[in-house]
C-alpha cells in the first residue's frame, strides 16, 4: 500500500506516426459456457417476464449491444471437453438430459447450437466454436462443421435443414478443444497426442470448408509446468494448419495486496511476449511463412481461491458457481488487462472475457428478476466503443512503486488509440490507491486542440460493487479539469481509477 501522499506524476507523447496496428474487433469478445446460470436464467430464461419467443432475455440482450460484444466462444470451456453436440439440435422436447462431469451439473440441452446461433444473430455478435478433442475427435468435429456450414445435400447438411434451420450458419472461427494440457480436463493430453489430433481435425475440417480460422490449444495458464513447451510442440505439429495458438489467464487479490493485484498487468504482458517468441522461434524451425495470431480467449478477474467444490451443488441444473461480485478494484484490473490486449493488438488479435452472464461476468441476472451491469461491465464498454481504430506507441514514464510480486512498476499504466483522424482516446489506469496522478500528455503532433471528455470509474470506497439491491451503486462519471493548452494536456487521474480521456482536432 503506498503511504506517501505527496502527487504522483506521469508523462508521455502521443503521436500517430508511431503505431502498432489496426484493432481486430475480434478483440472485444466473450464467452458464454454451460456453466452455473451463463446460460439458464442468464442469457436464456423463458419463462421470465422479459423473455422473448425464443426463450432469450431482452434485458440481458440489451445489455450485451450496450458492453459492445464483437465475438463468442461457446459451449466451453472445460464443459465442451466432454460435449456431444448432436445433443443439443433436433426438437428440444426429444434431447437427453446429461451429466456435466466437468462441472458436476445436469444438463438439459434445452439451450444447444441454433438457440446460440440465435442469441449471436439478435445480439449482433459473431460466433467464435469450441470442439470436443477431449472425449471425442477428428471426425466428429469435421461433421459439426458439415451440419453447420454446408449448404445442403449430405447427411449431415440435411440433418440441419430437417431441424429446421435451411441456410448454413458459416461460422468461420473454431477453437480446437480447451485446455487439453490440463490433467483438471476430461480427455487430457500430452503435447504430442494433442498435437497430432488438432492437426488431424484441422486437415479434414479444411478439406470441408478451406475458409475456417482455427485456434490451437496453448497452455492453460503460464504458471503450467508444461507452459512454452507445450506450445512449442503443439506448433511444431499444427504451424501450417492453424491461425492462432490461444492464451488463457485468471487474476485475483492474494490476501490484500492490492498493489500486486493492480500490477497483474505486467504477467500478462510477459505471458504475451513468451508466447509470441515461441510461435515465431516455430515458425523459424520450420522455416515457415506466416504468423501465427495470438487468441486470448479466456481472460478475467477470478476468485478461484474462494471456491470449495465441497459446498458447491451437484448435479442439479443451473445451479449458483462462480458468481463473483466485483468490486470497483477489480474493475480496474479489468481496464489494465484491456490496455495490455490493445497495446499487442498486432498478434493479439481476437479475445474474450470470460464469462458473459452470472459466471465471472460483467452482466449479472436474478431468476424471474433484475439483470444489472457489475463494476467490469465498464471499463470494457468503454473499450469496446472507443478502442476500436489504430493503436498507437507511447512509452509513458511516471512515478514508480514497489509491488511484492512484480517488483517496481510504473502508477501509470495506458494506451493511446487513434480512434478516427480527428480524435484520439487515451485509456489510462492510475494504479496508486492513495494518490491522484498528474498526467501531462504532449499531443501536438494529433492536431488536438480541446477535450471531448474525461470519465472516469472510481470510488472513496475500493471494495465498493453493484448488487441487485444496489445495481447503480458504483458508475463512470465524468471529470472536470483536463485541458489542452498549446498542444500539451494536462488531466488529473484520481486514486485506483480507470480513465477515458478524448481529445480532437475539430473544431
């Protein structure tokens, strides 16, 4: 915890000559798995007053268009590992209800493949499809994309017309398999076994449809024994058949060292780096030709250390896990892992914050009741809607602290992002909790000339949240006080804040 009160400082230039590349709109992404109530009495709840025909809530559909989802990863997740997708198509009074070993749940089926491609139709979101390589393989993973994405004429095409659904979905992205180098995982693999099944589902999926876009499985997590050699050897099997290796990466506050929880940041930028210098130590073995693209399609804050598998409900249906109320230091956490995936937009160029609704998510529902935005839902609507554009370099130098677990770091974590030719938006974290942060910005070289806003998402109290019984209680407000003068701006950023400052050169 800092304890000096004097000011803290920070500076840095902004200016569009220096990038670092296009935002793939990929990068806004989620996740909706079979997962406690992500799905039944989240995103699909029939019987609720606001529900629609098909079953999916209006208020959390609405909701979704507001956060500014572009992509989403469904079904799972560990869930997906022991999946049989044929059990969630055909007339929903005929599915089988399910063990869920993965996370000890029944499941119905009533929500399969066209309920979601429903859900990303009305939501306006791409879908992102995770398969089986778990318990199951090759050749059924070539049959989902068959049933998907063929036109018609086959079995399996035809099977899709006859469920009523006559034009293909063409979904174009699909992860193969989750987490397969984790023991945790039903089908769990080696590298090598891993390796040789991915490549072998990627060659018959192409063969069925060459426009895909593929991820392979990278490690779990970077704290995997395996991490690095994993992808290493997966890549050595799959470089040529793939797009993308995936990332996944969970943080938490450790016993109220809060510094540390505000600096997570700095792993994920190292785990960023690790695996880029792997895919491309690969693509150098092999002497190959194309990049491999970086997937982070797992990434949140989580309290896995509050979670006792002993208290928690088995086999029932839908039940409460994982339901994390964040708090408003949390939420800028969220904003620092944002600024880190638009500062490697050039190889992280699809992500998704893991989950959607109730399950560590930014979107929170009660059965038959109130769906409200948590403290997270902020930070990423803001990137979604201004962070779209090129990302440009700045190197911010500012006021320095200790943290036990990264060592010296700087208070001023942030990204600048040329959102149109006239206006630019600096998302800006002030990691001190004691002090506000002094931000001097030189951007004479943007044309800027005035300050469109400053919002800001703080809190006199850090562990303040939004319930359903305070579903407001915390909000971005806007500030006063920034000012450009002469081409330089000058704003305060007030203690443990997340900050969206906008500036243009019209007039």
């Amino acid at each position: 915890m800092s304890t000096h009160l004097d000011r803290a400082e920070a500076k840095l230039t902004v200016d569009p000559a220096f990038e670092i590349g296009e935002v793939n709109p990929r990068l806004f992404g989620s996740f909706v798995e079979h997962l406690g109530r992500c799905v039944y009495t989240g995103v699909h709840e029939p019987d609720h007053p606001a529900a629609r025909a098909d079953g999916l809530r209006q208020d959390v559909l609405d909701l979704v268009r507001e956060l500014g989802v572009t992509l989403i990863r469904y079904p799972g997740g560990n869930f997906v590992s022991g999946y049989r997708w044929e059990d969630g198509v055909g007339p929903v009074a005929e599915r089988p209800r399910r063990l869920d070993p993965a996370w000890c749940s029944i499941e119905t089926n009533e929500f399969g493949l066209h309920e979601f491609m429903r859900f990303t139709e009305v939501a306006g979101v791409e879908p992102m499809m995770a398969l089986n390589l778990g318990t199951r393989g090759p050749q059924e993973a070539r049959e989902l994309l068959e049933y998907c994405n063929h036109p018609g004429g086959t079995a399996w095409s035809e099977l899709r017309r006859s469920h009523g659904v006559d034009k293909p979905h063409g979904i174009r992205l699909w992860c193969l398999g989750n987490e397969l180098d984790g023991p945790w995982q039903m089908g769990h693999k080696t590298a090598d076994e891993y390796g040789r099944v991915a490549a072998e589902a990627a060659r018959v999926m192409r063969m069925t449809d060459p426009d895909v876009r593929l991820v392979a499985c990278g490690s779990s997590n970077s704290s995997m024994p395996t991490f690095a050699a994993w992808e290493g050897t997966v890549l050595e099997h799959t470089y040529e058949h793939v797009d993308y290796i995936s990332l996944h990466a969970y943080y938490e506050e450790i016993d109220g060292d809060v510094d540390s929880f505000l600096a997570v940041a700095e792993d994920m930028e190292h785990f960023i780096d690790s695996v880029v210098a792997t895919c491309d130590h690969v693509r150098a073995k092999l002497r190959g030709k194309k990049r491999i693209e970086l997937s982070f399609d797992e990434w949140n804050v989580w309290y896995r250390r509050l979670r006792d598998r002993a208290t928690e409900p088995d086999w029932e249906i839908g039940p409460r896990l994982l339901e994390d109320n964040y708090t408003v230091t949390d939420a800028v956490v969220v904003g620092s892992l944002l600024v880190t995936l638009l500062r490697h937009c050039d190889r992280v160029t699809a992500a998704c914050l893991a989950q959607l609704v109730n399950v560590i998510a930014p979107i929170m529902t009660e059965p038959g009741g109130l769906a409200w935005r948590q403290t997270s839902f902020y930070p990423f609507s803001d990137a979604a809607r201004h962070g779209r554009g090129r990302v440009l370099r700045i190197e911010p130098h500012s006021t320095r602290h200790q943290t036990a677990d990264y060592g010296e770091v700087n208070l001023l974590h942030s990204v600048a992002v040329q959102e149109d030719e006239d206006t630019i938006t600096l998302f800006a974290v002030n990691r001190d909790t004691d002090r506000p942060l002094d931000l001097v910005a030189d951007v004479r070289a943007t044309g800027a000339v005035r300050v469109l806003e400053h919002r800001v998402l703080a809190d006199a109290d850090r562990h303040a949240r939004n319930t359903a019984q305070q579903p407001d209680r915390v909000q971005p407000r806007q500030h006063t006080g920034a000012t450009i003068d002469s081409g330089v701006l000058a704003a305060e950023l007030p203690p443990l804040s997340w900050n969206v400052l906008r500036v243009t050169a019209a007039s």
